[in-house]
C-alpha cells in the first residue's frame, strides 16, 4: 500500500490509491496542450451558464420582462439626476429622479405626448 494510504484515516482510507500513484511524467508540450484544452472546456461550460442564466432571469424576475408598468421614455439631465415618462395602464406620468428621491412633476393625457394624434 501507498504511505498516504497507512497515514490517513476514515474516508480517505476507501480511496483508491491510484489517486496518489505517480505517473510518468508527461512531455512539456503534453502538458501544455492538456491544460489549454481544460481551461477552453472550463471557459465554455461556463459562457453556456452564464447565457442559460440570463436567458432565463427575465422568466423568474417579473421586473425584468414587460407588465402594467412600462417606462416609455426618459433623459439624464447630470449623474444621478432625470426625468422619466412612465406609462401605468393607459395613463403616463412624468417623473423627475435624483439619487435620494423620486417627484411626481406631472401626469399627461394621452393626446399630449408627442407623436400621438391631435384631435380637434
């Protein structure tokens, strides 16, 4: 038996002991190849994750896919700071935003925003 093998106790003593066997050496090419096909394969699987997850975040998080709320539009006025024009059913509010709260500036009919038909 291995000395690894005699030293331990409990689970690793079940191991095989091929676990700790030395190996020929491989050539440095060898080597080097063996490793960049593992990082490749690692560097896939987890590209694969991370678009399955976001792929499937707008399903578990409603906030992220549309509803009765609907930000139509908006402008940046300076870091931190804009207004927002904010559909809620079939009414839009204009809301004005900083980095410590949020104002009411208006509420606007439909037949105010522009682009909208103008009735006579």
């Amino acid at each position: 038996m291995h000395p690894v093998t005699l030293a331990c106790a409990g689970w690793l003593a079940c191991l095989p002991t091929g676990l700790w066997a030395e190996e020929a050496p491989l050539a440095p090419s060898e080597d080097m190849l063996a490793a960049t096909v593992r990082v490749a394969g690692f560097l896939i699987f987890f590209i694969a994750v991370a678009l399955l997850a976001g792929k499937f975040a707008k399903r578990i998080n409603p906030a992220l896919g549309s509803g009765p709320i609907e930000v139509v539009g908006g402008r940046g006025l300076a870091p931190g700071v804009g207004v927002r024009l904010i559909r809620v059913g079939d009414r839009h509010f204009l809301v004005g935003f900083t980095r410590e709260q949020v104002t009411l500036l208006a509420e606007i009919q439909a037949h105010e925003l522009p682009g909208s038909e103008v009735s006579p």
